[in-house]
C-alpha cells in the first residue's frame, strides 16, 4: 500500500462566535504505537531551543496515559523527527490567506485508512527577522507535537491547538487536548487493541 503526504500548518480557520468549541482529529499512529512509546529526535539546534522541545513532549507525556514520549538521540531513526528553521519565511506555506506567517509545520507520512507511520515537525525560530522567546516557542512545539499525536486545529483561542499564538492561549494543555489524542488513537490508548484504526474527519466537542 502506497504511503502519502500530508501537511498541517499553522494557518487560521474561520472562527464564528457563539459556535460549539470543537477540536478536529486528523489522523490515527499504527503500529509504533502498539507499544505505547513514540520515539522523537530533535535533529539541530542549539541546546536551549532543543530543551524547549523537550519541554513541550514532557508535557504530553506527562498528561496522556499509555503514551510515552521517548528521545532517541544519535544515528538511530524516531517515529517523530524535528528539525528548526531559522524564520517562518522559509516554511513551506509559509504565508495564509490572511497574511499570517506559519511558526511550524507537522508533515505526515501515511498509509492507507490515514494511519500515521511517521512524523516530521519543523519550527521556525522566530517569525519575519524576530526570533520567538522560550515561551513562545514552546507553545508553537506543543501545538506541532498536537499534530503529531493526531490532533487538527480547534476553533478557540484558548487551546493550544488554535492556529495562532495569542495571549488568550492557555500555557498548559487542557483535558480536551489530551481527550483529542485518546481519541485519535482510541484503538490503543482506549480500546487496548492489536489492530490500528484511523479516526480521520471525527471532532470532539470541547
């Protein structure tokens, strides 16, 4: 079965007022995850912007049981591989029809159903010459790692998978978030179950 391609980027959605808060499910692990552990690998950078990467899966793999989030370091292959960019302008799709530029990009290697067999996350280090701070980057890899574990965008500004950083985003990622990716991956993070199923095209209500 051939493998495809696809992308989430940080563009914005429309959001309508007095809407039902809702989180999109992208796609569903396979069999990495029959083990309950993601391997991810942080490939360049200095060592305070991988920290803050290492910073933001802690902080899912400290909210989802059955989920662990392991670094692999050196020559060996992750199921996760992130890699920075020094400015958003080199992104690919790098600019949204509003104008806004995109801070990461989560590209997805897939199989048939929408069954993720890989991951690659890139992260701009700062957007049109200003370099992100810690805090900033670290929401922008919370939200790429949101994608990686099977997450699309929600439509509010509060949850870290809203497209855009703002000061109404919460810091932390909240109980809809993690409800997101047991969702995604219900087959084993619920169910328990030998045989990966994709939840592509599902929302959760929030």
């Amino acid at each position: 079965m051939s493998a495809g391609l696809i992308s989430v980027d940080a563009k914005r959605p429309s959001e309508k007022k007095h809407t039902e808060r809702l989180i999109q499910i992208c796609c569903s692990w396979g069999e990495q995850l029959a083990d309950g552990t993601l391997t991810y690998k942080i490939n360049g950078g200095q060592s305070s912007l991988r920290e803050v990467v290492k910073n933001a899966a802690a902080q899912w793999d400290s909210k989802i049981a059955g989920l662990t989030l392991q670094e692999v370091k050196g020559s060996g292959s992750a199921d996760i591989n992130i890699a920075f960019k020094k400015d958003g302008k080199s992104l690919s799709g790098q600019r949204s029809k509003h104008g806004m530029m995109t801070a990461g990009l989560t590209s997805f290697e897939l199989s048939g159903h929408n069954i993720i067999n890989g991951v690659h996350i890139t992260l701009a280090k700062g957007i049109r010459g200003n370099e992100f701070s810690s805090s900033q980057l670290e929401l922008v890899a919370e939200h790429e790692l949101g994608h990686a574990l099977g997450l699309g965008h929600s439509n509010f500004k509060s949850s870290i998978m809203f497209p855009t950083i703002s000061n109404q985003q919460s810091a932390t990622l909240s109980g809809c978030e993690v409800d997101g990716v047991l969702k995604a991956n219900a087959w084993k993070l619920v169910d328990g179950d030998g045989n990966p199923q994709s939840s592509k095209g599902d929302t959760l209500p929030c």
